[in-house]
C-alpha cells in the first residue's frame, strides 16, 4: 500500500520555456487547424501577443521536469503497473510562445478502491509565469495496479 504520509510532498519545482516550434509541433500532432496556434500573424491578428499555448500543452511542458520519475520514485511505485487515470486544468491567464513557465508540483491525495487492489495517487501542479502571476492549475490521477 502507497504511504498515506506523502500526501501534501512537494515534488521538484521547475522552470520550462514555451517554444514556438514545439506549439507548432503540439498543433499539428494534435489536429488543431486554427491558425492562432501555428502561424505567428493569425496569432497577432486574433489579438495574441504570440503564439498561444493549447489548454492540454501544460501537460507536456510538465513533463519536462529534470525529475518526471521524482513521484514515482519517492512512492516506490513500478511504473509497469501505473495507469493514466484523469487530467484536469483551471486556467487562470493565457500562456504564449516565449514565455517563461514555473511548475509546483505536489501531492495532494492517496487512496485505495477495490479493497487495495487499484490506489490512486492525485499532484497537482501550480503553474506560474515569470512575474509569479497565475497562469493554470493542473490536477493529474495515477492509478497504480496491485495483485
């Protein structure tokens, strides 16, 4: 059973920068077709200061942590028995292309169904931008197999 002590652990925090060509990467793997996300002047046109991040892109720039595994890690959980289980945003302000992210990422519940046989293990992650203004709040559930 996953240690109920560790809810409320702060994982690492970081510091991502928004790419341009990554958001357009992020866009065209994901099928968006409005041209704010891929084109500098449809973006500038519709009012962005820049190429805007798409809502689900926070996920992938999380995943730059230097430490992605540091939760699984400090759990002593096997990645061969994690299953996604849920993502979740509030978004407070737009993120652009440019733009320098911060990421607190902590835990915030662990618990246990089918009489242990699935846990659960819910971080959330508090982004901000460079002047320390709230940019988003993400919520992300791992479930981890037992048996």
């Amino acid at each position: 059973m996953l240690d109920t002590r560790h809810i409320g652990a702060r994982l690492p925090a970081f510091t991502a920068v928004v790419e341009a060509g990554r958001l357009r990467f992020f866009a065209k793997a994901t099928g968006q077709d409005d041209p704010v996300y891929v084109d500098d002047a449809a973006a500038l046109a519709a009012g962005h200061r820049a190429l805007p991040v798409p809502p689900t892109f926070f996920f992938c720039l999380e995943m730059d942590s230097p430490r992605p595994a540091a939760m699984r890690e400090l759990l002593g959980i096997d990645i061969g028995r994690v299953l996604h289980g849920e993502q979740g945003f509030v978004y407070h302000a737009m993120a652009y292309a440019g733009d320098v992210l911060h990421f607190e990422p902590r835990i915030t519940d662990i618990y246990a169904k089918k009489g242990g046989a699935l846990e659960f293990v819910v971080r959330e992650t508090r982004v901000t931008d460079a002047a320390g203004k709230r940019v988003a709040d993400l919520r992300a559930t791992t479930v981890v197999r037992n048996g």
